[in-house]
C-alpha cells in the first residue's frame, strides 16, 4: 500500500518536474537571448538567466506539488503559503546548487541547454526526497 502511494505520487512528482523542466528551460532560453542579452560576459549571463530560470521553476513546481502531488497531506496544506514556500526553498537548496553547478560544469563541453536538462534530471530525486520527507511529510 506504502509503496503504491510513494510510486503513484513520485509519478505525479515526476510530471509536475516535466512541466518545471519547461518552465525552466523556457526561461533559461529568453534569459540568455532576450532578457540578459546586454551582458556581454558570457558566463555571467549564464548565472543571471540561471538564477532567473531556476527561481521562476521552483514556483511553478512548488504550487502544482502542493495543490496536487501532497494534495492529500491536508493538515500540511492548511499551513500559510509563504511559510510552506519558505520551508520548500530550505529544502530544495541541495538540490538547486547540485542543478546549478551540474550545468555551469557541462556548458564548458556541452550546449548549455542540454548541460541544463541533464542537471536537472540527476537533481530531481534529490529533491523528491527531500520534499516528500519534509516540506509536505
């Protein structure tokens, strides 16, 4: 029973992670092509969009996790949102440090994009656990 609802809500966690991915990724894009186009070092753009792109998902998957994948945990939904969003971001630093420096590391070999997707796949489970054992345990 245990292991059917882990799974059942993993998937969830996983679907509302490929809608961050877009949100995500989608915002890294116009970071570094529109939005920080001024910024003539590239690496500093990186951070600029990064920081922008990671921030930007982390709302998004914050709010469909806890109206949806942890809908059923109701005493911790109840708790005010910004009190929840703050206790989410604790728990998520590992886990965006991990997709942050995962990506300025392979962007030097790979397309930054494609650094950024696979940076955030390694750091996903980091992040359900995490989650899942605190912020909406």
């Amino acid at each position: 029973m245990i292991q059917d609802i882990l799974q059942h809500r993993f998937l969830k966690f996983g679907s509302v992670g490929l809608s961050g991915v877009l949100v995500n990724l989608t915002v890294l894009y116009l970071g570094q092509e529109y939005i920080f186009w001024m910024v003539d070092a590239v690496d500093t753009r990186l951070n600029f969009s990064l920081s922008l792109a990671i921030f930007c998902a982390t709302i998004s998957n914050f709010s469909l996790n806890r109206i949806w994948t942890w809908a059923d945990r109701k005493e911790k939904i109840q708790r005010k949102y910004l009190l929840q969003l703050a206790q989410y971001f604790v728990a998520c630093w590992i886990a965006i440090a991990i997709q942050f420096f995962l990506t300025k590391l392979l962007a030097a070999y790979w397309y930054y994009l494609l650094a950024n997707l696979l940076a955030i796949v390694l750091s996903s489970v980091i992040n359900f656990l995490v989650n899942d054992a605190w912020t909406f345990k």
